[in-house]
C-alpha cells in the first residue's frame, strides 16, 4: 500500500519525501562528473562588463537561498546591483578599506601567503563586473509587536547559501569571487539596509574577461583533507 502523501507530525504538516534515486553505476559517475565540473571553478579578477539578463541572478539568488539554515530562517538578505554610480560608490569605498587593509592592518605574514594570488587594494571588478551580490546575515529579526529575536547558527547559515551561490553562478557560465573587505559596514551605509543586517561577503557576477588569468594553483588531495574511519 501506498504510503499516504502527508502526515501530521507533533502538530505541523509533513509531506513525503520525493528522492531522486539512481544505480551505484550511475551515482559514481554522477559524483565524478560533478567534482570534475566543480573542480573547473575559479575565483576570477578581470570581468568583462557584458551585461547579464536580471532573471539569471534571480534564479542564482533563489539557488543560495535552498540551503538549509538554523531553524528554516534562512537569515539572509542578498543585495543586488547593477547601477553603475552605486558601483563606483561600492568600489571607492571599498578601496578606501583595502588600501588601509594593506598598508596598515594586515600583517606581513597575511601579505607573502597573498602574495601568489595577486592581490591588491585596487578593485575594478568593483565597477566592471555587471552585478555585484552582496550577501548579508540577519543577526536578528523584529516581530510585528516590535520585539527582537536572534536567529540561530547565522554564520553557518549564510556560509552554506553563499558556497551554494557560487556553484549556482558556477554552473550559469559565469564567474566570481568572494571579496570580503574589512571592515564591511560601509557596505550597509551604502545600501541603507537595517540595523538587523550585517554585511557577510561582496561577489561580483559576470562574464569572466576574454583571456582572463588565474593564479596556477593545485587542490588539496583527498589523503590531505579527509580521514576515513571504516
Ligand atoms: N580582502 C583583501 C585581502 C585578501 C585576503 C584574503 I585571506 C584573500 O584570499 C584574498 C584577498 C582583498 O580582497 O584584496
């Protein structure tokens, strides 16, 4: 017999679980495929300024936005931009940090372990990339009778939706970076988000440049990042 379609558990409605079932044949090239697939990403600097269709961000947001989050808050805000003027503010005042990060606040140790990537306090990508994405965590939320509650595991929370943003905007053919400038509440002032809001991490979204470098890096093996206890 079928198992009905819904159940009542504690009080609160259950639906049944579809899973998406496949051979062991199947499963093994399917995780291989997707790693191989996954494996091609890279955090790029130099975007081209093509323009990219709004819907294709929205369907990215919403991809972030799956994850699953402490108590189903889903204790994000994503900010999106496509104004140029507002660009350029993000970019100076980003800049303004960086350049103070570099001179002043990271340590020389910080700047050798950067130095292979080829960093710097510029940030064109800022003005150039035809989105920027601003992920925020909501460190609280407000009721309607005005009272204040904290949501639950927000760093872990808004970490998995934006590693889920990055695969999703991975796998529209585009290309990111995760830029965290420090510290990150000019991002707030700019944007004019609410006390409860925190800025978390700036992506830029677009094409990558016609012949667009990156740093030659390899990745950690599997012996290097995983213990097995069989
Ligand atoms: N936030 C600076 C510095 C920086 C820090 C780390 I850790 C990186 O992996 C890359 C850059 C910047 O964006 O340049």
């Amino acid at each position: 017999m079928k198992a009905p379609d819904a159940k009542n558990v504690k009080g609160f409605d259950h639906i049944t679980y579809e899973p998406l079932r496949y051979d062991e044949n199947e499963m093994l090239e399917r995780s291989r495929d997707y790693f191989d697939w996954l494996n091609k990403r890279r955090s790029v600097r130099e975007f081209s300024n093509k323009p990219v269709p709004k819907e294709i961000i929205e369907n990215i947001i919403l991809s972030a936005s799956t994850a699953p989050s402490g108590a189903h808050k889903q204790p994000w805000t994503f900010c999106a931009i496509s104004n140029a003027s507002l660009k350029s503010s993000l970019r100076k005042a980003a800049e303004i940090e960086e350049k103070l990060g570099y001179e002043v606040r990271m340590s020389d140790r910080w700047k050798e372990d950067l130095a292979h990537l080829g960093t710097d306090m510029y940030k064109p990508f800022i003005e150039n990339a035809p989105w920027i994405i601003v992920a925020f965590k909501r460190v609280y939320e407000i009721d309607e009778d005005g009272s204040r509650h904290n949501n639950y595991y927000v760093n872990e929370s808004v970490g998995i939706a934006c590693g889920m943003m990055i695969s999703a905007i991975h796998n529209a053919g585009l290309v990111t970076l995760t830029h965290t400038p420090s510290p990150m509440n000019f991002l707030a002032k700019l944007l004019d988000r609410p006390a409860n809001e925190r800025a978390f991490i700036l992506f830029p979204v677009g094409y990558a440049e016609d012949n667009a470098y990156v740093p030659k890096l390899d990745r950690k093996s599997i012996d290097q990042v995983c213990h097995f206890y069989e």
